[in-house]
C-alpha cells in the first residue's frame, strides 16, 4: 500500500471523528462504565463508527482493531492492520480536560508504520510515517536532543499519579501528570516533552498511533522491559510504556527498574 494515502486516509478520518466528538464534548451524553476508570461516552461510540467506515474504505483488506469494536478473530495474522482507538483519555474528555486525542495506526508486518493523533478540542493533528517524517499542523516535527534526566520533562498519567501508583518514581524525579497516553506520545514525537512512561499494561489501541508518529519523529518506544513493541499478537496487551526521544531511553528504564525493585 502507499503509505502517504493511508497517511492522508487517516487524517482525514480523524479530522471527521474529531469533529463529532467535538459535538459532544461538554454538552450532553450517556457515559457507561466498562470497568475500573474507564468510560465509554456516546462520543467514543461515533467516532468509532466513522473510523470503521471511512479506515476500511482506505484498506478493506486490512485487519481493524478497535476498543470500541468486538475483537475480530485473526485481525493480527493479517500483513496489514488498522489500530483504532476512538477516543484515548475518555476520562479527560469526561472531566472536560482537552487531553485526549482520535488515535489511529496502521501496522504492516506488526509493525506501526503510520500514526495519526488529533486532538478535537485543541485542534492539535500529530502524523508520521515510520522513514519519512513526522508532523504537528502540517510542520515537520522531531524529538528533542535531551540527554539527561535533571531538568527533562517526563510525563505521566494523572490517573496514576492519583492513586499514587508513580510515588516511587516521582521522589526522584519531576513528572508532569498528562492525560491521554497517545496525546502524551505526541507531545513527545513533537518535542514538546522528552519521555513519558508507565509501569502499568497498556492495549495495542493505547500505543500503536503514537508508537508510529514517536518513531517517525527519532524517538524510541518499548515496553517496561526494553523490549520493541509488535502490534502481530493475538492478545492486544502490552507490559507497560517507556517512550523517549531516545537519548533518554535507557535512562529511563533504568530508573523504572530501580524503583520496582524497592
């Protein structure tokens, strides 16, 4: 497939979901629980729609992974894939925080060669393609050149932070507490933040549209372990997030090893 008409799909298809959760956002809607700290509004539900009709008109072929959507049966054994989370960070959008973003991916061979992000509230559009670039509005963007902790900006979940899941992390660093893990993404691939970081697991849905733009960008991405991501597995889990502009990446999984050992 030409990976700049899937980019361009994409962007379209986010810019059209983004605009009817922009529709719903602090306004009125039905918001059900689908477990601890995690909601599902109407808006997600119509993003989701508009993801799934306009993404496989873009490659009909390609497998669809969606949270919103039940799990189609070998979506990951196909060489191509889209990677949808309708809307990442629904408690933000549910507190009316505008950190969230529409994130879609599209992976071949499992692994996430574009990233789209957009943030309807903010208007925000990150993009990449894995080997040619990546975007914030339109203006090429790369990760930042930071090479120490003193002094970088690290993000982290608010969630987290709240229930002092971080506390081990947090005495020995700065963390700015951020909502959606996919906006956090972008704002790292755009050099807006170094890394961002969480011992806690993470659906392929959560890290896959982010994995591609951050990577495009010349940042690094891995579970907790150190270990790159694939987005080819049958179970769409991933043993928590170390995302980086690269010279940090090591770094920071030290430091996360050194406080799960305490």
């Amino acid at each position: 497939m030409d990976l700049t008409a899937i980019h361009d799909a994409a962007v379209d298809a986010v810019k059209r979901a983004g605009a009817a959760i922009r529709g719903y956002y602090r306004s009125a809607y039905a918001v059900r629980e689908k477990g601890e700290d995690n909601p599902v509004t109407d808006a997600d539900l119509a993003s989701n729609r508009i993801l799934t009709e306009l993404l496989r008109t873009a490659d009909s072929e390609a497998g669809f992974l969606s949270e919103e959507s039940a799990l189609e049966p070998g979506w990951h054994a196909r060489p191509r894939a889209w990677i949808v989370d309708p809307l990442d960070g629904t408690l933000e959008f549910v507190k009316g925080i505008a950190e969230f973003v529409v994130s879609v991916a599209y992976a071949v061979d499992g692994e996430a060669r574009v990233g789209v992000l957009f943030n309807p509230v903010t208007g925000e559009l990150f993009s990449g393609i894995v080997g040619q670039g990546a975007w914030l509005d339109g203006a090429r963007v790369t990760t930042t050149r930071t090479e120490t902790i003193a002094g970088a900006r690290i993000l982290c979940s608010r969630t987290e932070t709240q229930k002092g899941i971080l506390t081990a992390w947090s005495s020995a660093i700065k963390l700015e507490p951020v909502g959606s893990v996919a906006y956090k993404l972008g704002l790292v691939a755009a050099g807006r933040a170094d890394a961002t970081f969480t011992p806690r697991p993470r659906h392929d849905w959560d890290v896959a549209g982010g994995a591609a733009v951050l990577t495009a960008a010349g940042g690094r991405i891995t579970d907790r372990h150190g270990r790159p991501y694939r987005f080819d597995a049958p179970e769409p889990l991933k043993d928590g997030v170390c995302a980086t502009n690269g010279p940090l990446h090591d770094a920071i999984l030290a430091l996360m090893g050194s406080a799960e050992e305490r």
